[in-house]
C-alpha cells in the first residue's frame, strides 16, 4: 500500500484536447448533454480504450489477492472474487445466484464483458441512446466470439470457455448515474432484492473513467452515489486515473490523487483540492465517511496510456 503520487505531473506536458475544448465552460446540468453529443457525431474513439482492463482482469483472476479482509477470515471479505462461479451451481458469493457487477460510464462495453465472462451478471450503465445501442452490439458479439484479451493468460480463458465457471448474464441500461430512475427499471427487471430476503446492491462496481469525466463539484455526489448502490460485503474497486496530470489543468479527464479518492470515500469531504499540499494533508484527515478502504495496489498491467502511473484501490462499506 503506497501514499504517495506515481510519478511528478511535470513529467506530462498538458496539451489541450478535443474532450476539454467540447466541455469548456459547460454547466454541471448539460454534462450528460454533452456526452450524448459525441456519441451522436460518433468521436467516442476519444476516450475508447479498445479493450477491457488489464489491471481489473488481473485482480479478479488472482481472487482479489492484497485486499484487507476487515477480520473476517482469510478471503472472506472478497470471497466472491475467488473462483467465480461454476457450472454446478455452487456460486462464489454464498448468496445462491451470480455476483452482480455495475459499471458506470461503460462506454463500448469492454468491461462489461469481460465481468461477465469472470462470473458476474453486469450491467452497463450509458447516458447515451447511441452509446447503449453500440455497447449492446459490442456484447452481443463479443460473447458469441471471446476474444484472448478479457484474460490474463491462456489457463482462465480455457477454463471460461471449455464450462470451468459459469458466465454471467449482460444487460447494458441507459441512465444518468445521479438518478435514482433507471435503479427502479432495473427493479422492475428482477434486481429489487428485498422481496427475495437479500441484501440490495451491487457486489462489485467498477470505476475506471467514470470519475475523472465528471466535474470536480459532481465529485461529491459520486461518492454518495457509490455507497447508495454498493452491496454490504461488495467492493468498489477504482483504477485511479490520470493521477500524473496537473491539479491546475482542465478536464476531462480531471486530474485525481489518491488523497481525492481519500477524502471523497473515507471521510466524506468534497475532494476538492488546489494544490498538492491541501491533497496530501486530506490523506491525514479522519476517517468520518461511509467507506474504508481495502487496499491499493501497484498493477502490474493497466491500460497503456496510463501504465506505471495507475493506482488500484479497493472500497467497501464501514461496518456498523
């Protein structure tokens, strides 16, 4: 577990782009409208990564490997994360049914997938009726030809594909994140648990660049909405990006630290920073949010634009 920034911002020059020029001076209330419009006019190639993630396929395939249990039993804090779920019906979270998995800003649908081949039912949630309809086509081909890149080496997609673990179901939504409508369309659907006696929520959600496209004053609200829909016992696990780009420099992507993280889900502040001092002051800040974190780990494969500079951390709901 490390505390301290991957490198020095200094080392990536800024060069304003497409993505910061489109959003310039754009309110908080058209963000969703100005995501909708790139997909429209088809420039979602501007943040589209080409594959799933590297550093969460890594995780999932090593069970969850590094992250604290909170004094449950070995593995028993992620216990879900280990195995997967087989044919036989015996399923890796102990609750009968698949593990679900939400991620926000799913784009094409790349790690959507890749969850559902691991043993998860996903859903992918897209503000845009063009991004659902291209990531709902991008599934639908995908689980009729797997591709080698959703994971980590030969051994896990031989045993995905040859029946070792059971592949979960996907289900791309459209939505805004902040809303609570496309949670009770999903209720509608089979996901209200209530009524079946279990916890409600999701087991796993996954943010990679959902966080960095939001507007730093819509941080807040993102961690609020990140334990309203994590599952007790689930994790939300962040790939922290770009934690190498200037705190003075625009967005998207806006530039995180691990003390932002730190302040917007251990201790329920704003994460709002001016300065690398005010972050690393935040990582000395009392523990008074709804999260604690599990882990942050050093991965050894992440996404090419990002390599060597990528955190991934590890959340869960405090206890009562």
């Amino acid at each position: 577990m490390t505390s301290s920034n991957p490198s020095n911002p200094g080392d990536f020059p800024f060069v304003p782009g497409k993505l910061i020029s489109h959003f310039d001076s754009r309110p908080v209330e058209s963000q969703a409208e100005g995501w909708t419009a790139l997909w429209d006019t088809e420039q979602n190639d501007l943040w589209d990564r080409g594959k799933p993630s590297p550093a969460l396929i890594d995780f999932l395939e090593g069970g969850g490997a590094g992250v604290d249990d909170g004094g449950k039993g070995e593995g028993e804090g992620v216990r879900f994360l280990s195995g997967f779920a087989t044919v036989d019906g015996e399923k890796g979270n102990g609750k009968g049914r698949l593990p679900r998995a939400l991620v926000p800003g799913c784009g094409k649908g790349y790690d959507v997938v890749m969850l559902a081949l691991h043993g998860f039912d996903v859903y992918g949630l897209e503000v845009s009726a063009k991004g659902v309809e291209t990531a709902k086509q991008y599934a639908e081909r995908e689980l009729k030809e797997v591709r080698a890149y959703n994971f980590g080496g030969d051994e896990a997609r031989e045993k995905c594909l040859k029946g070792g673990w059971k592949s979960g179901k996907v289900e791309i939504v459209q939505g805004d994140f902040f809303s609570r409508e496309w949670e009770e369309e999903l209720g509608k659907g089979g996901l209200q648990a209530e009524a079946r006696g279990e916890e409600k929520g999701f087991d796993l959600i996954y943010d990679y660049t959902f966080l960095c496209a939001l507007l730093p004053e819509m941080r807040k609200d993102w961690a609020r909405r990140m334990s309203e829909l994590l599952a007790p016992g689930g994790v939300l696990v962040c790939l922290e990006f770009p934690l190498y780009k200037d705190l003075k420099h625009p967005g998207p992507p806006w530039p995180l630290r691990e003390g932002i993280y730190w302040d917007l889900l251990a201790c329920g502040g704003d994460g709002l920073f001016e300065s690398e001092e005010e972050v690393q002051r935040a990582m000395q800040k009392e523990s008074h949010g709804k999260m604690e974190r599990a882990a942050r780990l050093i991965p050894s494969r992440s996404h090419k634009v990002s390599k060597g500079t990528d955190r991934l951390s590890v959340w869960r709901l405090k206890r009562v």
